[in-house]
C-alpha cells in the first residue's frame, strides 16, 4: 500500500479553505477519508496537463474540491501538494 503525505503547503491551502469558505471542524477527516483511495490506488486521479503536468487530481470531499498529488512510483508514495476550490479560475485543470 502506498504512503499518503499531505505537504505543508497543502495544509496550508487546506487551512485557507476552512477559514474563507467556513469549513466544518470535521474537514480534515473528511479530507483524510476521500484520501484512503490513494493507498490502494495511488493512480485513481486523472493525469493534469499544461503547468500541472505530471500531477493528478482527486475531487472530494465536496464535489467542488481539488486535491493535486503527485505519485512517487519508487517510493511508492502519494504527495498531495495542493487543494484548490474547483469553482476557482486559478483551480488545476485536466484540459489540455
């Protein structure tokens, strides 16, 4: 099972959402519950192209939630290095 980190500059865009967007207190483990796919399928998100390329998305726990990782096949680890409201203009996008 691959490792799961959550970066500090991603725990800073996390806390960011909360503040601004009002999140419940329950956000982290709701980040942490939709994040659990990773360990057995560290390649679940679709690829992003563009200046994202050669990282992948995941959408939750909200359907608007961006959360961008990157997947270490050597180490066999998950980065997750952003989380982005998806509503946002400057949100990660898979378009090419």
């Amino acid at each position: 099972m691959a490792r799961v980190i959550v970066t500090p500059r991603a725990l800073e865009d996390l806390d960011r959402l909360v503040e601004f967007l009002g999140l419940p207190a329950s956000t982290r483990s709701r980040v942490q519950r939709s994040l659990r796919v990773l360990e057995r399928f560290p390649l679940a998100g679709q690829a992003l192209h563009g200046q994202w390329e050669g990282k992948r998305f995941l959408i939750g726990p909200w359907p608007w939630m961006i959360m961008v990782y990157v997947y270490d096949r050597g180490d066999d680890a998950v980065a997750i290095i952003a989380f982005h409201d998806g509503r946002s203009s400057t949100a990660a996008s898979h378009e090419r």
